[in-house]
C-alpha cells in the first residue's frame, strides 16, 4: 500500500522497512519487535490500538503528499549527504564500491562515465549517479524536501 513511499524515505536516508507480503498481525509484530512507527493508509488497523499509538495514519494517496506528512509528523530534515545511502529494494546501509570492480559489473557506458559506486551488502544491487537520481534530486527539491544541488552523498 505504501511502497513508494517507503522508496523515497530511503531515498532520503530514512530507515524504512517494507513487507508488502506480511498480513497485518504481522505488520503490528513486526513494529513492535524493532521498535518501529507502523505508517499506513489502514484506518481499521490503527483502530484496532494494538500499537499502542506507535503509528501514523497517512492522510493522502499522494507519494509527495505522503513524504511531506511523514517528514513533518517526525520533525525530520533530510540532509543532502545522506540522500541515496539506503538500497532502494532491501533497506541496506550502501557500501562504497572500488570503481575498479565496479567497472567489470556494470554497462560499459557506465563504467566510461562514472567514478563513484555504491553496493548494497544484502542483495547486491549496485548504484551511480545516473539520470534516474537527478530527476529523483529534482523531484525532492519540487516536494519542498530538501535543496540538494551539488550534494555530495549522491551516488
């Protein structure tokens, strides 16, 4: 229900975990488990108060709308270094990846035009700035998110 959302909070650096298989009980499980704040469109879910309050009800079906109530709910203000930080599929912390090694797993494009890598340690997508994350950059800053021209935790 809320993938894209959790897909921009990592953009931003936000630790975010996302379960689109698990059912509800475990959904309230699992948030209680990690200590996590459950986000969700489901207003019979937070009815039902078995998270204790630890939840926030997401107003609107607008991801930008959406990011914008979730940053203000928690007085979060992304900084533009850890934009990009977090894979986007698994939540992993990225790790810095030689650009020598890289080169050989990459497009050759790629690896003609690019200096900086990231990998994620969990399920080993690699990632570089390419066109997607400048018109990702240029969709935060439309969202009011953050000013990132010239960020240097892109990548």
């Amino acid at each position: 229900m809320l993938g894209a959302l959790a897909r921009w909070l990592r953009v931003l650096g936000v630790d975010t975990a996302y379960d689109p298989a698990l059912d509800d009980p475990e959904l309230v499980a699992r948030a209680l488990a990690e200590d996590r704040t459950l986000l969700t469109r489901d207003r019979r879910l937070v009815e039902r108060r078995a998270l204790g309050g630890r939840h926030l009800l997401i107003a609107s079906e607008v991801v930008d709308e959406q990011v914008r109530q979730v940053l203000d709910a928690f007085a979060l203000r992304p900084d533009p270094a850890d934009l990009f930080r977090r894979c986007l599929r698994c939540n992993a912390a990225l790790d810095p990846l030689d650009p020598e090694a890289a080169r050989r797993l990459v497009p050759p494009f790629v690896a003609r035009t690019q200096a900086r890598f990231r990998r994620c340690p969990n399920c080993g997508r690699l990632y570089w700035r390419g066109t997607h994350a400048r018109r990702m950059r240029r969709r935060l800053e439309r969202m009011g998110v953050v000013a990132i021209d010239g960020a240097p935790g892109e990548g």
